[in-house]
C-alpha cells in the first residue's frame, strides 16, 4: 500500500524565508562564524508607581552587563563568553547562546531618569524605572457647592 503524501508547493519558499529571519536576528562574527548576539528575553510590568524590567542573563558576571540611559533609551547590553575553551573542541553540542547581546528600550516621558536602578541576582538582571511624581495616578476629590 502506499502513502498519500500532499504537496505544498509552497514549503521550500518559507524555508528560505524562515532562514534569511534568522540570518537578520543574529551577527554572526566572520573570523570563526559563531552567533555573536543572542536574544535577551524580558519580562516587564508596570504599577501605578514604576516600571520594571526583569531579563535573564544567567551565568554571567556583574561586571559584564552593562546599563546605559541616553537620549531617551534604555539598553541592556553586555557578553557572555564561552567558559571553556580549553575543552572547545570535544563538545557535541552547544545550546546555550554566548557571545554579545544587546535591547533598547524608547522610555516614556513619565519615567523619571535620575533614579533608575540596576540589580543582579542569581541570573536575572532588574532595572526599576520610577515614574515621576506628577505622572503617578491620583484621586482628585469632587466638590459640591
């Protein structure tokens, strides 16, 4: 007996389209054609006095993250490097991304820059953006005459 298989003449045009995606997500470094930037996942949310940012950056130390403001923009950067380049070669397979990585973020005009803040606890990296004091939400009461 033999199988029906369906054909989409369409299948090989998305593959190519799904690999040039890929090739414009990351930079690849043209001396040892490795990924040199990887995503960085976040997690944000927003009260009525601040917002936070949460992304992981698991194994990496505090001195190679980096936290700029500048014209209005927030961007989390920073390099993970390989940690064991002495045994490089024996590995099968690597799936945790190393390499540089960098998001910027367009902050609101409510965000109050001088009081930004940076901390790094067991891999995950949080920066707490105040909202200033005349943006925050308030009660106004009604009067009656």
């Amino acid at each position: 007996m033999s199988t029906l298989v369906s054909y989409d003449p369409f299948r090989n045009f998305r593959v190519l389209q799904n690999e040039i995606n890929r090739l414009f997500e990351r930079d690849l470094d043209d001396a040892v054609g490795q990924m040199t930037q990887w995503p960085l996942r976040v997690d944000i949310r927003e009260d009525e006095n601040k917002i936070v940012i949460k992304a992981d950056v698991p194994g990496m130390e505090q001195k190679d993250i980096k936290v700029n403001v500048d014209n209005g923009r927030l961007t989390l950067s920073g390099e993970r490097r390989f940690d064991d380049e002495a045994h490089k070669e024996s590995y099968q397979r690597v799936e945790r991304p190393f390499g540089r990585f960098s998001r910027t973020f367009q902050l609101s005009n409510t965000t109050d820059v001088t009081r930004i803040e940076a901390s790094y606890k067991n891999g995950v990296l949080e920066v707490v953006l105040p909202k200033l004091e005349e943006a925050k939400p308030r009660a106004i009461q009604v009067q009656v005459h």
